[in-house]
C-alpha cells in the first residue's frame, strides 16, 4: 500500500512561481515511474510531467520550459518546480506513482493562478 501526500499549491498571480511537493510512503523504488497530473474545471485530467530518474523525464508541451520535475529518492518525494504561471495553469494537481500493479494517487492540491 502507497499513500501520497501533496503540498504546496495556492494562489499566485501571472508570471509567478509556486513549487509543489509529493512524499509517497510505504517502499519506494527509483525505477517506480512518479509525476503530477492536472485537472482544470470542466476538463479532462491531463499529464504535466513524470519523471523515473533523472535522465527520464517527460512534460506536457504547454509548460516545456516552465516547469522542472525532480525526485529524491531517499525521501521517496516528488517535486514539480512552476514557473512562469499562466491562468491556464489553474487546475488540481495530482501526485501519483505507478507501483505495479497498480498506480496510485495524492488527494490533490488547488493551483490558482489570477490576477
């Protein structure tokens, strides 16, 4: 059993930056593949990026050179670094690790972004 603690989301204005974390507990490997997630209202969940150790990340387009994704393997935690926010980056965002079988989820944390 993994469970998934997120933190760090709030309210920023354009061009502001905010850093969300995830810690996951129970065993936790490099290899398991971690990221965040998003889901604006009226949307579908969408990826924003995943990381399954350093030299193997992967974004969304719309925040390639914005966002930076990290993980410390020894605090089993996962780390996505926003900047530049835009409104379009208000959405929910969700901490999740793919432990086989199955993939597991953070409760989530509102990311706002208005002036």
């Amino acid at each position: 059993q993994v469970q998934l603690v997120e933190s760090g989301g709030g309210a920023v204005q354009p061009g502001g930056s905010l850093n969300l974390s995830c810690t996951a507990s129970g065993t936790i490997f490099d290899l398991y593949t971690m990221g965040w997630y998003r889901q604006a209202p009226g949307k579908e969940r969408e990826l924003v990026a995943q990381i399954r150790n350093v030299e193997s990340t992967k974004y969304a387009d719309s925040v390639k050179g914005r966002f930076i994704i990290s993980r410390d393997g020894v605090k089993n935690t996962v780390c996505l670094q926003m900047n530049a926010l835009k409104p379009e980056d208000t959405a929910v965002y969700y901490c999740y690790i793919m432990k086989p079988p199955r993939t597991y989820w953070g409760q989530g944390t509102q990311v706002t972004v208005s002036s």
